[in-house]
C-alpha cells in the first residue's frame, strides 16, 4: 500500500487542476462530488497503508519519489510513520467529509467548482506539508497551505470584509514563517541537511541539552508554529478569517492548517527534548494563549467567532502539552479536537444555514425541534470539548494536563491554570450550546428554520460518531494512542507516567470542572430571557481586550506611515517633484517643461556618480588604498 | 581542433552575417516580414547552435585562448577566449534572444518597413553581449559593451514619433554614455596599476598579481570600483539602477524583454570574467562592495517595487532587486558562477515571458502599461492570464517554479565560502538573511499583479489575439519557469561546468 502513497499528494492536485480548468464543464454537483472522491480515495490509500501501525507490525519508512534539490538533504520523498500516518487519515478522513458537506453549503454559489478546486488545493498543500522527509519539503507545503488558505478565507472577495481577513491571514502567516524561514537557515548551517532523520540522529550526539543553537532553532520554529497555530501574539488573524465559508472555516481551524504548527513541533520533538528553555517558553505561550482566548470567548455573540476563540484556546492546550514534553498527548489532543471543532464548524453551518445566514446567537435559540439531527451531534461535541467523561475531548485534555501536573514544581501553576480554562470552557461552550437550541426562540421574523439536506448532515453523524468514541483508544487504562505513535518518538522521553490512582483523582477534579462550568452556563442562559450582557467585562471581551486595534495603532500604522515616507521620498517621481520645484524657482516657468526633462536625467547622473564615488571610496578604505 | 579555427568567433560571425543578411534581403526581396524573417530566425538559431558546438568543443577538448595578435608589444595577447562560462553564455544568450526575438514579432509588424532595420539591430546587439563575456582583454569587453548599447539606444528610441520612446532612448544614451565612460575609465587605472589589458594569457593581469606584492593598491582599487559601476549600471544595480524603470517604460514594450533579459546575462558573465576569473586574487577586496550592491539593490527594487502603478516600471524595479540576489550569488567569488547562471538563465526567461504578455495586452508599441490594463486577464484571455500567472510566480521565488530554486541556490552559495568582511566563516549571512526578508516584502506587489489578473474585467471585451511567435514566446518562457522549478537537476548540473578558465 505504500507504493501508492505518492497518490495522496497527486490525487487532491489533480482535482485541483481538472476542477480549475474544467469545472465549469463538470458542472454543479458533479464537481464536488468529483473533488469528494478523490479526497476519499486519498483517505482509503491512508488508511490502508496505515494498518501495519495499528497492528505493530511496520517501521517507520523514507518513500524516495524523485530528487529534488540532493545538494541539501532536499529529495522529494514521504516519510512514512505514525505521526504521519495519523495526519493523513484526520486531513484527507475530515477533509473528506468537509468536501461532502460543501456540496449541499455552496449550493447555487456562481464559483461553485473554484472553491472544490481551492479546497483539493488545500488538501494537496497539506499532505505535502505532513508528508514530507525533509523541512525544505516541509517549507514548501508549509507556504502552499498559505496560499491555499488565503484563497479560502477570501473566496467571497466581493466582502470587503473577507478580502481583508485573507490578506490578515496571509500577512500574519507570513511573520510566522519568517521565523520558519530563518529557524531552517540555522538548521541547514548546523547539520549541513534538511533531512528529517538525519538531523534528528545527529542532534543528540552533537548538542548537549541547552545548547544555544538548538535554544535558537526550537523557538524560530516556535514563531513559525505560533503562526499557523494562532498563539499569542499572533494568534489575532484566525477570528478574522471567520468570513469565508463555514466549511472552510472548519477545514482550515478544525482539522487541518491550525494544527501544521503543532505537527510541526511534533515532528521536531527531538529538539525541543533538547531545549529546556524553548520547551518552557512555548508552555508558557501555550497556556496564557488558552486561557485569553477562553476569556474572550466567553462573551462572543456571533456563533463562529465563539468557535474561533475556542479553536485557539483548544491550540493553546496542544501547544502547553508539546511545551510538557508530552508530544503523543498533544497529538492526540490535536486528533480528538479536529473530530469535535470540525463537528462544531458544520454544526454551526448548518445552523447558519437553517436561520438564512444568521450567525448572531442573540437571535437563535429554541432550534432543538426544528434540528434534530445538528441538535444531537452538537450536543456530542459539546460535552467532548466541556471535557465531560467519556467523551473524547475529556481524554485528551485530561492527558495534557495529567502530563502538566506530573513535572511538578513550578509546572503545577500551568497545571492550575489549564484546569481554570476547562472551567471557562465549559462554561462559553454551555453559554453557545444554550443560546443556539435551548430556551425561547428569537428568530428574526419570517425565518422558519428546518433540518439541512443529507449532504450536510452525513457529515455531522460521522464526526459525531468519532466524538464520543474515539477518546476510548487512550485511556489512562490501555494507551493505544501512545503506543501507535511511539515509533514516531523514539528517541524521545515521553512523560512519566503517575500512578492510576493519582491519574483518576486528576479525572474526578477535571470532571468536576467540568461539570460546574455546565451547571453555570446552564442556570445562566437555558432561560426565556438572556441575561444583560452590557457590563464593562463584556464589552471588553467582546471587543477582544483591544488587542487587534492596539496592533493597528502601534504596528499596522508605523508600518504604512514608514512606507508612505519610504514612497514619497524616495520614489523617483517625488524626488523629480522637489527638482522639478527647485528648478522652477531658478529657471522659472517658462521653461518649466525643459527643467523637468533635463533635470531628470541630470539628477540620475548625480546619483551615477555619487555611487561611484563611494564605491571607489569603499574600496579603497576596505582595500587599505589609503 | 574540431569545427576549424572558426568557432571560437562563430557566434559572433553567425549573428554578424544575419544581420547583413536581414538587411540585404530586405533589400532585394523586399521589405515584407515573411522574406527576411526567417534569415533573422535563422541566425538566432544558428548562434544558439554556435553555442552548444562551443560547449561540445569546451568539454571535450578543454578551454582555449585564441587570435593572439603577435608583434604588438604590450597587446601580445589573446583576444578571444572559449571556455564554459562563453560556451554557456552563448547558448543562453542564443536562446533567450531567439524567444525575445519571436516576442518582438507583433512589433515588427507594426513597425512595418522598418522592421529589418530593428532586427539587424538586435542581431547586432546579442553579438555585442557575447563579446563581453568571450574575452579575455578589457578594452574588447568595451568594444562588446559599446556594440550592445548603441543597438539598444536605438531600439530603445525606435518608435521615434512617441515622446516617451525618444525620451526613453535620449536618457539611456545619456546615462549609458556616463556609465561607459566610468567603465573606461576604470579599465584605464587598471591598466596603469598593472600594466596589462589583458585578464589571462601571457603577460597578463593575473601574471602581475602571480608576481607582485602591490604596496600601494589605491590605483588599482579604483579600477575596480569603476569597472564594477560600469557592470552595475547596466545590469541595472542600485544605485544604478534609475535609467531601467524609464527605459523601460518608454521603450516598446515588445522589444523591452529582449533588452532586459540579454544584457542582464552579458552584464552578470562579464562580472564573472573580470571580477570571478582575472581578479581572483583580490576576491577579498572586492567581495564586499558586491554584497552591499546586493543589498542595496534588494531593498530599493523591492521596497519601489511596491510603490509603482505601472506594470513595467514595477517589473524594471523588481528587475533591480533580482540583480541584488544574482549579486549575492557572486559575493561567493568564482565560486558564485553557477547560482549566477542559474539565477540569471531561468530569469532571462520570466522576463521576456512577462513583457511579451504586456505586449499582448497593451500593444507592443506601448510605452505604458498601468496595472489596469491586466485587469481580469485570466478572464479575457485564459492562455495569457495563467501563463502570466506562472512568470510572475517564477519572479516571486514561490517553491515549484524556477525561481525558488534560483533563489535558494544563489542564497546557499553566499553562506558557503567563508567571509572576508565582516570576516567569517558562514559566509554573507546577513545579506542571506535580508535577501530572505525582501523576498517575502516583494511578494506583495507579486501577488497585486496576480490579484489584479484574477479579479472581474471592467468590459467582458476578449483580447486581441496575439501572433503564433509571441504565444510561442510566452508558452517557451512559462514552460521553462515551471520545469527548472520542478526538476532543477540537469541545468544545475550544466551551469556546474560553465566556469571561466
């Protein structure tokens, strides 16, 4: 089966190009369900070759394609192990089921093709991107999904709104991947290759724990990382990106682009083992971005913004469990949280759509009836990311924090804090669960909301399904998960395990939070009326704390009024402007046009031979000519 | 020596003859395109032929020195010279000026009975710019540089009745003039520092230096700084850089690709002949002034590039800020020459490519071409809108096009040999890492480009088709752009040999 793998790659492109070309020949459904295929092909090839980690019996394998760039480490080969295996099936298995979903959500949309063909696009970036044996491979993939995801989130152009978020996202990422960028320069300088496996042999053996350039290459590739996974502080891209379609918005936060950074650092597991400091720092990072994003969720109005902030606080504790040192339970949490956040994406799509286009819950309520289907599977994911036993969300929150608690020491604040987030989580995912199908309904008038069509529906019940049940493969009791990825971290100390005692008194306060955070959401909003939500605190959080308009003020104006100063005084046709006006003081105007001419070109001979002047000056100061 | 004493010169010869040819035909024939066209195709070709004879010949039988003039006493030198790195200018130079020559086409046509006039002019010029790079003596490199540029104010002011094309060729003459003068000049000092106008062969320059422990450098630096605004001039390096976005813009737009591209790649071997091979022994010295040209280049093109409005300006200034990474291929010494053949051969292509779209969409005889012009290409004109697409993204060093391996080359290579200022051992890293940050700024007015391309055409009005040698020219360099993106392997392995002796 792994002779195949190269389709998985190939497949999504292909229907990328057909789509692109052809797509207004294929016609309306016939595209999507032509671009579901082949996404479902893709899994199937996953899954089967995936089936020698599940039962034990392969190792991880470099699956040689073509070469590439040879000089640097740099051929165009899959490295084939469980992490990577893990990927494939949640990008191609959710990304399928998103494909199945968008045929019914952009019904009748004038590009409908186009966005099959973005969204095949977005697929092919991403398995290059886990595929990869090598971080030049890994860049590449890593850039596509930008590109990829900039389409998506601005495929509604005509939005002024969603034209701007695109190039947020982009220019966001973009920070972050200069980080990537110069995280590789030191990688390629101090292992002379790109190569996965050669660098994560090598780097024990040349660096001891500590050392300043491993320090330096873990946290650039932590900036990269904090840009694809949305951590403070540039985390502010990812609520924006909200305007392009639901099924993106799934796409791109459940299951796969957010989740590149943590994959990312996974896959580099190695070298964060021998960076305390760095570990330290993204723990950090990761823990405050959990819980400011929590905060700020709570007091959201519009239903997927709440999801948004939940997205990057979920990320916030995947990234707290790399920080720890638990690598398989930040994975695994990655994995439980596309189920669920994917789950919640389509739920609220499907809402949406119910609703016609109503995304403000202030104005939902009561939709139990009238949905049954999106009422059940939300309720599903609701419990999983409240981290209500036995529920997946449950397991792998609690294996994160379990990790936390187990460094001791000054970890246990991390541990506290964590434990302080799945209370507000539970609480702001009650708050949305109850605004949207309990209490009184507050439809605009003239809206009769009904069940969404099979397409949209399907989707629901199987990412529901992997809600509730896929938690069981790792439980404290039987490790399945832990042991499925192991070949992907060897070489790598995984946390200690505590003791089964200490780990269910961990359950049974996690659960007990739990289900506090349910009981305050509950009394507060399964109500006829909403509560007043006008206070300070609220009007804050909502606006979340000020910290895009804070970038706006400080960074975002700086930086254009640098530019404008750049363009207007340096740009040729202004500096011609103040010659221009010099010469025509002297001249005067009746031979303005002249002065204009001539004065051009004089002023370029000036500039000639001042650079020549200090070139020879240069030189000779440099060659020792003086 | 196989293929007679004859093909050392043959490129030169073949283009020389065309040109007579183009004339003569048009002459006796008449002036109708269809009857001395394929004389000028011919010769493009047959120069391209030229070339990989050369090649063949240089890696068989080795490199040579040729026509050394006896009984002059200071000139008992060579004056010709072929080895890699002319064999290997001379097949990119007899390609790219075949392909730009199919983009003037339309031009040509338009010009109507001028057009021999215009094309024995190009003709002219390519051969000049072969000259540059297949000798060993200063002064023929002057006599090369003075052939091309002449040929090029005139193609540049060639649509004489429009203000910005005369406008356009008077400032490059001016300018050019300035520049070659300062070249000249340099070459003066150099001679008198070292006594030799010659780079190798007997009583050479490197002999001098062989032989020499020169005490007071301050003649023979300023030569160097000279020569090296001379090539920076015409390789449109900042900040010598402000004739291209004029000329550019004023010169007809269908015979722009074939100037950029050409004397970019003469400019870059010449720098590599003078610079990489007869100064070797000053690499030190000379290294670091490339590095600051480099980075000066980068950040004005690109910080410019951003400011423009009009396409070919916005191309002439990305243009600058493509010679600053090329230039950061050669602060690697003669070890650099590969990633500059690489860089500038695949860019050569992007930029004949995308100037023959704009010629398609604003008429080649255009001397503006404000970005509204390609709005909703991909619309009007899908062949066009996406080829245009893959040019631009080429341009942007997006991964999967050439120009991403051009970039990644030319930046392992500034890293590779030890720095001598500020001394190192990892090389120009700081120009790396700044080449890095302007490649990602650039992608802005890239992508403004692709945006504009993409978004809904003002009027549903489907473009003109453009003729077959201009479709042609834009399928080869987009073709090209792609697959040197994806299987970089053979021409990399071509440009290791392409080295000056």
């Amino acid at each position: 089966m792994t002779d195949f793998l190269w389709l998985l790659v190939a497949l999504p492109l292909a229907g990328a190009a057909l789509n692109l070309i052809l797509g207004k020949r294929i016609g309306e459904p016939r595209s999507g369900w032509f671009g579901f295929g082949l996404i479902a092909i893709s899994f199937v090839i996953g899954f089967g070759a995936s089936l020698g980690f599940f039962a034990g019996t392969s190792n991880p394998q470099t699956i040689y394609l073509f070469s590439w760039i040879p000089a640097v480490g740099a051929d165009a080969a899959i490295l084939w192990d469980p992490l990577s295996a893990l990927l494939t099936m949640i990008v191609t298995g959710v990304g399928a089921l998103i494909h199945l979903y968008s045929i019914g959500y952009m019904h009748g949309d004038d590009r409908y093709p186009r966005f099959f063909a973005f969204l095949n696009l977005f697929i092919a970036s991403m398995m290059i991107l886990v595929l990869a044996s090598n971080f030049a491979v890994m860049f590449v993939g890593w850039e596509l999904v930008g590109l990829s995801s900039y389409l998506l989130i601005s495929f509604w152009f005509t939005k002024p709104e969603a034209a701007a978020a695109g190039k947020k996202a982009f220019v966001v990422n973009r920070i972050g991947d200069w980080g990537f960028l110069v995280a590789l320069m030191l990688i390629f300088m101090t292992f002379g290759t790109f190569d996965f496996r050669t660098i994560f042999e090598n780097a024990p053996a040349m660096f001891g724990v500590g050392a300043g350039t491993i320090t330096a290459i873990t946290l650039l590739l932590f900036v990269g990382a904090a840009g694809k996974s949305a951590q403070i502080p540039l985390y502010v891209w990812l609520p924006d990106a909200m305007e392009g379609p639901t099924p993106v918005s799934a796409l791109i936060h459940a299951a796969t682009m957010v989740t590149a950074g943590v994959f990312m650092m996974a896959r580099s597991a190695v070298l964060f083992e021998l960076a305390p400091v760095s570990a330290g720092v993204v723990a950090v990072v990761g823990t405050l971005t959990a819980l400011l994003a929590a905060v700020i969720a709570v007091a959201q109005t519009d239903i997927k913004r709440v999801l948004a902030y939940s997205t990057i606080s979920q990320l916030g504790y995947m990234v707290l469990g790399i920080g720890v040192g638990a690598y398989a339970a930040g994975v695994f949490h990655l994995t439980t949280h596309a189920m669920f956040k994917a789950l919640l994406f389509l739920g609220a799509g499907s809402v949406i759509h119910a609703l016609a286009n109503q995304q403000d819950m202030r104005k939902m309520g009561a939709l139990r009836k009238a949905m049954p289907i999106t009422f059940i599977t939300m309720a599903a994911a609701w419990l999983a990311i409240s981290g209500m036993f036995p529920f997946s969300g449950f397991w792998s929150k609690d294996e994160v924090l379990a990790a936390a608690f187990a460094r001791g020491g000054a970890w246990l604040i991390l541990y506290v804090i964590g434990l302080g987030v799945a209370l507000i989580t539970a609480f702001y995912m009650t708050r949305l669960f109850a605004m949207t199908f309990l209490g009184s309904s507050r439809w605009d008038e003239g809206v009769t909301p009904h069940e969404s069509p099979r397409t949209m529906t399907v989707p629901l019940v199987v990412l529901g399904l992997g809600t509730v049940f896929l938690g069981l493969f790792n439980t404290p009791a039987r490790h399945a998960f832990e042991h499925f990825l192991e070949p992907a971290f060897s070489g790598v100390e995984q946390v200690e395990g505590l003791s089964i005692g200490l780990i269910s008194t961990l359950a049974v306060v996690a659960v007990i939070v739990a289900i506090v955070g349910i009981i305050i959401g509950l009394r507060r909003y399964n109500t006829e009326v909403l509560p007043d939500e006008t206070g300070a605190f609220w009007r804050r959080a909502l606006a979340a704390f000020g910290v895009d308009d804070l970038y706006g003020r400080f960074l975002v104006a700086p930086g254009k009024a640098v530019a404008d100063w750049w363009a207007s005084v340096v740009d040729p046709k202004v500096v011609d402007g103040a010659v221009h006006g010099i010469a025509k003081g002297a001249i005067g105007g009746g031979e303005r046009a002249r002065a204009v001419q001539s004065g051009q070109v004089r002023w370029y001979a000036a500039v000639v031979a001042i650079g020549a002047v200090a070139l020879v000056v240069f030189l000779l100061v440099l060659g020792g000519g003086f | 020596m196989q293929g007679g004493a004859w093909l050392p010169i043959a490129f030169e010869v073949v283009l020389l003859v065309g040109a007579l040819a183009v004339l003569l035909v048009a002459v006796v024939a008449g002036r109708d395109r269809r009857f001395w066209g394929p004389a000028a195709g011919l010769a493009f070709a047959g120069a391209a032929l030229a070339g990989v004879l050369q090649w063949r010949e240089v890696s068989t039988s080795g490199a040579g020195l040729f026509f050394t003039a006896q009984g002059v006493s200071f000139a008992k030198s060579p004056m010709v010279v072929m080895d890699g790195l002319s064999a290997f200018g001379a097949i990119v130079l007899g390609l790219v000026g075949f392909v730009g020559f199919l983009a003037a086409w339309d031009l040509v046509a338009k010009v109507g009975r001028r057009g021999p006039e215009l094309v024995s002019l190009l003709l002219l010029s390519l051969a000049g710019l072969h000259m540059m790079m297949a000798t060993p003596n200063l002064v023929v490199i002057f006599l090369g540089l003075e052939t091309a540029s002449i040929s090029f104010y005139v193609v540049a002011g060639f649509l004489r009745r429009q203000k910005g094309s005369a406008e356009s060729s008077f400032k490059y003459f001016l300018l050019g003039s300035l520049a070659s003068a300062l070249f000249l000049y340099g070459v003066a000092l150099t001679f008198a520092a070292t006594g030799s106008l010659t780079l190798y062969g007997g009583n050479s320059i490197r002999d001098f230096f062989s032989s020499t422990i020169v005490t007071q450098p301050g003649i023979l630096l300023a030569g160097m700084a000279l020569m090296l605004v001379g090539i920076a001039f015409k390789v449109s390096a900042a900040p010598f850089h402000q004739w291209a976005p004029d000329v550019y813009q004023g010169a007809p737009t269908g015979a722009v690709g074939f100037m950029a591209a050409t004397v970019k790649i003469a400019g870059f071997a010449a720098l590599a002949r003078i610079f990489g091979a007869g100064l070797v022994s000053q690499v030190d010295t000379w290294t670091p002034i490339v590095a600051v040209l480099a980075a000066v280049s980068m950040v004005v093109g690109t910080v410019l590039a951003l400011v423009q409005s009009d396409v070919k300006r916005m191309l002439a200034y990305s243009g600058v800020a493509h010679a600053g990474y090329i230039l950061t291929a050669m602060t690697a010494g003669v070890a650099g020459v590969p990633a500059m053949w690489f860089y500038v051969s695949t860019y050569a292509f992007m930029v004949v490519g995308g100037f023959a779209v704009l010629s398609t969409v604003s008429g080649s005889d255009s001397s503006k071409v404000p970005l509204d012009d390609l709005k909703g290409l991909v619309k009007r004109s899908p062949e066009m809108g996406w080829l245009m697409t893959f040019v631009v993204l080429g341009m942007s060093g997006m991964p999967f096009f050439a120009g991403f391996v051009a970039k990644v080359f030319s930046f392992v290579t500034a890293t590779a040999v030890p720095a001598p200022w500020p001394a190192n051992d990892h090389g120009y890293l700081w120009l790396v890492v700044l080449g890095v940050v302007m490649s990602v700024v650039g992608l802005a007015f890239y992508f403004r480009i692709i945006g504009t391309m993409f978004s809904t055409p003002d009027d549903q009005a489907e473009l003109q088709e453009a003729g077959l040698p201009v479709r042609f020219a834009v399928i080869v360099s987009a073709v090209i752009t792609v697959a040197f993106g994806i299987v970089p392997w053979p021409l990399i392995e071509a440009v290791r040999d392409a080295f000056p002796i």
